[in-house]
C-alpha cells in the first residue's frame, strides 16, 4: 500500500470509529451484535508460528475489545438473548455477545482470566471428539509441514493436487528464503477449494512423508471445560463432532452424528444444556439446516453482519475479530460497524 493510500486509510478508519457509535443509536432497538473470536495468543506464543493471522488475539487486545464494549453495549449470553428475543420479552438496547470457536487451550489460559476480570459471559463452542485429545486441525497441520519443507527443502511430498497450490508458494520461499504467515495462509484458503475429506487425506498422506512433524495438543480438556464453567461466565456450543465441513458432501448418518451426536456428547461432558450450534467455516446445506433447527435453540455462522430480533436464529451473523484488523481502539470500533 502506498503512503498516502495509508494515510486515506487511517483518515476513513478514525472518521468511522468516531461515528460508529452514533450509528448504533439508530439501529432498530433490541439489535445484538454476535462477535467471533477464535484463539488468545501472546505476543510471544510459539503457536502463531503455525496460525492464520486471521485467528487470533492478543489478552491485551481482548482487555482493550472488553472495555470498549461495556461502555456501548450489555454484555449478554448469546442464548439468554435468544430465548427473550423467541418469547417477545423485552431485551437489551443494544446487547453484545461474545463467542470463542473450536475450544482451544488458550481460551483456558489466556482469555477467562480476561473475561473474569471484566466478569464478561461468552460461549466457546467445541468439537466433541477433540476434547482432551492432541488431534490438530488440518491449517495448522499444513502450516506445519509447509514450515518444515521451508526450513529443509524436500522433506515433505505433497500428493497431487495438493502439491499444485503448495508448489508455487514453495517456489516463492525459495527465492526469497523464507517462509511468510501470510504465503502459508494463502495456501490454507487454497486448500479449503477441497472437499472436507479429501483434504484430511491428502495431508495426512503429506505428513506421513515427512517424519517429525509436531502433534502438540493444543484442545481444551474436560476439567478446563468444567473449570471454565464453574466460572458461571463460560458456556458452551457445539461445534460438530469432528469439524466437519457441512457444505460438502456428507452422509446422512454423519450429518446426524456431527450435529444431533455432538450435542448429546456435550452434555454429557459438561453437565449443562448445549442450546447452541456454530457451522464450521461457516458451511452450511439445507439438510444441516434443518438439522439444526430441530435440535438448537439458535446457530451461528461467519458472515459478517448484526442480528435483530426478527432475525433467523438458526443463521446469525457475526463479527469475526482478530490482532491484526483490531489490536486498538479506531480500528475495532470501525470493525463493530460491520461494514468490511
Ligand atoms: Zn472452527
């Protein structure tokens, strides 16, 4: 970007951040904006060595996220709002809930510390095989073995196609002699043009390749769940069984087991009623849709927007945020008016 392309930039950021709350005034009363967070990492955290930049925060960009909020907004449980909004009660002027996907360590360790202080709900919503387990998922596996055929080229065969987006970005880092977060991201988004199951074959076959590729568990395990529920702020979300991409092909039997199974198995785990579901990337059918309706009180998605009351439930828009679009105040406040 050019200098004075930046300075635009900043100009239009500051200006909306300025009047953003102004504008929330003139949205329709009992309008709640859903945020999406992902993973809370320091800035020192060896796991943004394999993480999209996309994915998360720092504690003290959520510190920053949190005071800001209080001061424009009631910080509710997303399904609280939902169960108000279903009966006709009268709910918040404007309402703001936070949700965490895919229930990483690091929400234990670095964002209920954060979210108690500030005595903040939200709702983590996890995969219900993973609990406990050391499974990764597959972008960070891939940003792993992109990292290792950086640092000793040759050491990882890509099957086809694969290889065809990897080649390319590989080719680049050998010209360059590095490998850039934003060259691996790029191959992840490329790599999500494959079905579900077709890219979890394709890197294991990868990873299978190249030995020593590190299998850190990185998943919440189940007594940081009832300990973060203990807290009376965390509640908790299914995220399917597995991750699984429902946009794709998927038998009716493992649609089932993804959302009604996962739902069944997570309150067994937590001990408290799991009334909410998150699509994951935000991929949904109408078969999964239907699903979801008959067994969640509400679901939410990645397409960016506000919700209102007279809003679908089960296809709530969200707000994602992440460090590198909202680590200070203008920035995050012009992100909240959801219009990028
Ligand atoms: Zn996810």
């Amino acid at each position: 970007m050019s200098a004075w392309k930046r300075i635009a930039k900043r100009a239009v950021v500051h200006t909306i951040a300025r009047t953003a709350p102004l504008t929330w005034g003139w949205r329709k009363p009992g309008s709640l904006i859903v945020l999406m967070y992902h993973r809370v990492l320091p800035k020192d955290s060896p796991a943004r060595q394999t993480e999209q930049p996309g994915m998360y925060v720092s504690p003290e960009t959520l510190d920053l996220h949190l005071n800001e909020l209080k001061r424009h907004f009631e910080l509710v449980h997303l399904d609280d709002w939902l169960r108000r909004a279903k009966a006709g009660a009268p709910l918040p002027r404007l309402a703001c809930a936070i949700t965490f996907d895919d229930g990483w360590r690091d929400n234990y360790d670095f964002a209920l510390p954060v979210l108690v202080k500030h005595q903040a709900p939200a709702t983590v919503f996890l995969v219900s095989g993973y609990i406990g387990t050391t499974y990764r998922f597959w972008p960070n596996r891939l940003m792993s073995l992109l990292q290792k055929s950086a640092a000793e080229p040759g050491s990882v065969d890509y099957p086809d196609p694969l290889r065809r987006i990897v080649a390319p970005v590989l080719q680049e880092v050998k010209r360059r002699g590095a490998l850039a977060v934003e060259d691996a991201d790029r191959v992840v988004q490329g790599a999500k043009g494959f079905d579900e199951e077709e890219i979890r074959r394709l890197i294991e076959t990868a990873e299978k390749s190249g030995d020593g590729i590190s299998q850190a568990g990185e998943i919440l395990d189940r007594s940081e769940v009832e300990k973060m529920a203990a807290t009376g702020l965390i509640r908790y979300g299914s995220h399917t069984a597995t991750h699984f991409r429902l946009g794709g092909r998927i038998s009716p039997s493992d649609l089932e087991s993804e959302i009604a199974g996962s739902r069944k198995e997570l309150q067994e785990l937590s001990g408290q009623p799991v009334e909410l579901f998150c699509y994951p990337n935000g991929e949904t059918s109408p078969a999964a849709l239907d699903l979801v309706r008959r067994h969640y009180l509400g679901a939410v998605t990645t397409r960016s927007g506000w919700h209102e009351a007279s809003g679908d439930p089960h296809l709530i828009r969200r707000i994602g945020v992440h460090e590198d679009v909202s680590n200070a105040r203008e920035p995050f406040l012009e992100r909240l008016s959801g219009w990028r």
